[in-house]
C-alpha cells in the first residue's frame, strides 16, 4: 500500500468541530482521525473524475472524518490509513462569532514558479500555521481541474504547496511550500480553472478545459474535493464571509457560438439571476448584520490593472462580424458593486490576473486583489481601472517579487508583503 496521497486538510468547521479530510492511492483501511486520543473513523469516497497526464482515469480514494467534541484551544491529532500515518498537527472547532481572526489571502496557484516560495515565507513571517483561523482562496487553485498531477503530483501540486511537500528550486534554494491546510480551514471560490470543458470531439486535458461551451462544463472536481456549493456563506469569528461563482470563458471572433449564448457567464450574476438574488439576502442576513467585518470574495473583479483581463463581465453582442461586450452592461459594475456598497461590504477579495493592487471606492468597499504573483502578465496602470478607480497604491506584478497578504481584524487591517525571491536572505 502507497503512503498518503496528501497531507490531511480541513473544511467547514463549526462550533467544537472540524471535517479533516485526506486523499489515498489505495481503499485498504482502516481510516480515521485521532485526536488526542479519540479516534474519528473515516467515510471512503472512490473518486474518478481525475485522470493522468495521458487522460486515462486515476481512480483515487478520498477520506472524511468529522471530529467533534472539541474544546475552546487546539488539539493535536494525525490521520491513519492502513500502516500509513501523518504527522501529527492540530485542530480547532469555529472560532467563536464575536473573536478576531487572522486569515490568509491568496489565489491564482496554479503550479506557478513562486507559489511554494509564497506559501513558505508567509507562513514563516507570519508566525506559522498555528496562527492563522483560515485561508481565503479566490479561486484558480490549479491549472487544469481534472489533472491529477496538478492537485497531488506534480512538484507545485496544490496539496503538496499547502501541505509543506513541494519541491521547487527557485533563485538557487529549494521551496516546500507549508503544511497551512492541515491546521487551518481552507475557504475557497470557484475560479475559470475550477471549470472543465465537455465539449464533443475534444480528447485532451488541455483541449477539453480550453473549450467549454454553455452546456458542455462542469465544476465535478471541485466538487468532489471541497463539498461546497458554488456559491456559500459563513461566519468565521467576527467576519461575515461570502464566497460567489464569478468566473466565465470568452469567445474569439471565430467563435459561432449564438448571441444569446455569448461570451459566456458560467453562472449568471446580474440583478434577478439566482446567485444575485442569494446574495443580497445573505448580506442582510442577521449574521453579516451583526459580524464587525464582512468580506466577499470571487475571482473575476470589475476593478484591477492587470494585463491578463478579459471584457466586461457581460453577455456580448454580434455585430460587423465579432463580439462587442457593452462596458454599461458590466453586470458586476451594474449590479453587484452597487449591492455590495449598500450593505457596507469592507473588502472584496479579487483573483485572476496574478498581481497585487488594491482599490477603495467611494463607499468605503476595498477591492483587493492579492494573488500569487510571479509569472507575465503584467499590469496596465496607463490603460487604468476598467471600473474607473485610481488605485491606492503602485500595483505589484513581477517575475521575480511575489506578494501575500493577512487579514487581521483585531487590528481591523490587512498587511501586505513583498518577497524579492532573488534575495532570499531579505525579509520580507
């Protein structure tokens, strides 16, 4: 029997307990969580939406066990498959609704070059796993969702990143990432490279997640690995969190896609659409009324400078032979930004274009984009604000220096750094 597939990470708390799930090669059990001494036998799940590098399906086996019972501190526990055991690592229940908590920000993994650099130095600087409450994910946690190798393999995997198992030189010194997720709970958004293509005729990973097509995608490994909705909400201490599906796939002029169709939104968004309607109900919900801070997160944002943007987050329009997509019908600029402002939403956590910038508008909502930065894409502070802000301070889009970010409402700031990676010996 194989070792553990991936370190054990953790979902959904609640009060006095936590989901710990892991990932396994091999069914053989048993399987169960120990935690301080009490053992939490696990549910097997077979799992085959994932497949190779050659397309053919991997089966994998995934594990959960729900721990309750738990008291106000953290407890140590391991998991065990079989012969196999983790490390030992610790655990808590909900931090309680009126605490302060500090969560990490990030997204836009995707095996890049500086993300192990990125996950190890943040958690060094920022005292270790054991400090944070929760790390808040805007979305594009891989590159290609069925990849197998990109979630568990590969040396940038994400488990391998987030579980302190990477193995990725970088400016002569080799990066593991930190074992983050298996002490704090992930909180994540669905990304674009959370969606894969169905399309007819496409065999290739690459070809089918490069051609979805409105009634040929799906979320399934996504779904299988995380066991949220696409769209959710919680309390995480005293902050109200929102979590939206924002994501969509763009059309070239040679597209034939119908009008109707369009660019097109994976899930609607505009006024009168399901998740909107879900949304402002939850932002005047008793809850995000009484938390001290509420944070929305999702991957497309209608405010950045990054090169790597598509048009507005609009159905398009056929005409003179290509697609016009209406700046005025920007439906998160129309619709949702408005919503937003008038519950007093205090940042919105943005991903995508694998930069750092931040905006503040009018009504006091930071817009906040901080994902793992370290690839080409580049910022455009000349062609400005697609959403018409001045950013509040120079953005960050480099090669060479990757930035994070932590929320901390006690102090009621979130702190952002730069890590030159060619001068590992410089703090950040």
């Amino acid at each position: 029997m194989p070792p553990l597939l991936t370190a054990p990470y953790l979902l959904d708390p609640r009060p006095g307990g936590v989901r710990v799930t892991w990932f396994t090669d091999d069914p053989a059990g048993p399987h169960h969580a120990e935690v301080a001494g009490r053992r939490f036998d696990a549910t097997t799940a077979v799992v085959r939406v994932l497949r190779d590098d050659q397309g053919v399906r991997r089966t994998v086996y995934r594990h959960s066990s729900d721990v309750d019972g738990l008291g106000a501190g953290r407890s140590p526990y391991h998991v065990r498959s079989g012969p196999h055991r983790s490390p030992t690592y610790s655990l808590r229940g909900a931090v309680p609704d009126d605490a302060p908590v500090r969560l990490l920000l990030t997204s836009d993994h995707q095996l890049k070059p500086m993300v192990a650099a990125n996950i190890e130095t943040a958690a060094a600087t920022l005292g270790g796993p054991e400090t944070l409450d929760g790390i808040l994910f805007a979305g594009d946690l891989v590159g290609v969702p069925d990849r197998a190798g990109d979630w568990f393999d590969r040396p940038s995997a994400f488990f391998r990143v987030l579980g302190g198992r990477a193995d990725a030189p970088l400016h002569g010194r080799t990066y593991r990432g930190a074992p983050l997720l298996p002490y704090a709970p992930l909180y994540p958004a669905v990304g674009n490279h959370e969606v894969m293509g169905r399309r007819p005729g496409r065999v290739t990973l690459d070809e089918l997640f490069d051609d979805p097509a409105p009634d040929a995608w799906d979320t399934d490994a996504y779904d299988v690995l995380f066991g949220l909705p696409r769209w959710w909400s919680r309390t995480v201490g005293d902050v109200f969190l929102v979590s939206l599906f924002v994501a969509r796939a763009w059309l070239s002029d040679a597209d034939t896609y119908t009008a109707s169709d369009g660019q097109f939104v994976f899930e609607p968004i505009a006024a009168g659409s399901r998740q909107h309607t879900w949304l402002g109900r939850a932002l005047w919900s008793p809850a995000a009324r009484a938390a001290r801070y509420r944070v929305v997160m999702f991957h497309h944002a209608p405010h950045g400078l990054g090169r790597h943007v598509v048009p507005p987050f609009t159905d398009p329009v056929r005409a003179e032979g290509r697609w016009i997509y209406p700046a005025a019908g920007d439906h998160l600029l129309r619709d949702v930004e408005p919503l937003l402002a008038a519950a007093g939403v205090h940042l919105v956590l943005s991903g995508h274009s694998h930069l750092w910038n931040r905006f503040v508008s009018d009504a006091g909502v930071h817009w906040l984009e901080t994902s793992n930065v370290g690839n080409t894409y580049g910022a455009d502070s000349a062609r400005g604000d697609p959403g018409g802000l001045a950013p509040a301070a120079p953005p960050l889009a480099s090669n060479d220096v990757t930035a994070f970010a932590v929320l901390d409402s006690a102090a009621g700031a979130v702190r952002s750094y730069r890590f030159d990676t060619r001068t590992p010996g410089v703090p950040p």
